[in-house]
C-alpha cells in the first residue's frame, strides 16, 4: 500500500531519491544496507518532501494530514528496508 502512494515520486526508490537530496543519506544507507535502521523524524520528513506531496500522500493513505510526517518516520524506513534485501529496491 505504501508503495502505491508513493508512485507520485517514482515509488519508493523515488522517496529515497528525495531524502538523499535532502542531506539525509545517512539515515537511507542505514535502511538499504544490512543492520540496524536509523530512524527518521517527522520534521526531517516535512522538511525532504514538500507540503503538497505529503497532502497528497495523506489523502492516498486516508489518513489526517497533520500525522502523514509521524507515519512515514514509522513505517518508512522499515518499508525501505523491506524492499531492499540486497541493498537494492526491487521495484516490482
């Protein structure tokens, strides 16, 4: 489901585009490499993705607009991790 919502941005190999351009770099290596997942904030989130593209993601995901940030710091880099067992987002 959250790779659906994140087409807007090519998926979630987008989003990880996205964070990197953002200084986040760190953090996303930590998701795509083995071991533990550095988190991420709600504030870094709101920061790296634009307003617009949050209030589209919160009306996808059916959520309140205000809480999309604190639910993508959850469930992201989880998602990213998940995604990416080799290190690599496998996109089908």
């Amino acid at each position: 489901m959250m790779s659906d919502a994140f087409s807007q941005f090519g998926g979630l190999d987008g989003v990880v585009t996205k964070l990197n351009e953002a200084g986040l770099g760190s953090r996303v290596n930590s998701w795509l490499g083995r071991g533990e997942n550095q988190p991420i904030t709600p504030d870094e989130i709101r920061s790296a993705l634009s307003n617009e593209y949050l209030v589209s993601l919160a009306q996808k995901l059916g959520v309140p607009t205000d809480q999309v940030a604190n639910i993508l710091a959850q469930h992201l880099p989880a998602a990213v991790d998940q995604a990416s067992p080799d290190g690599t987002i496998r996109t089908s």
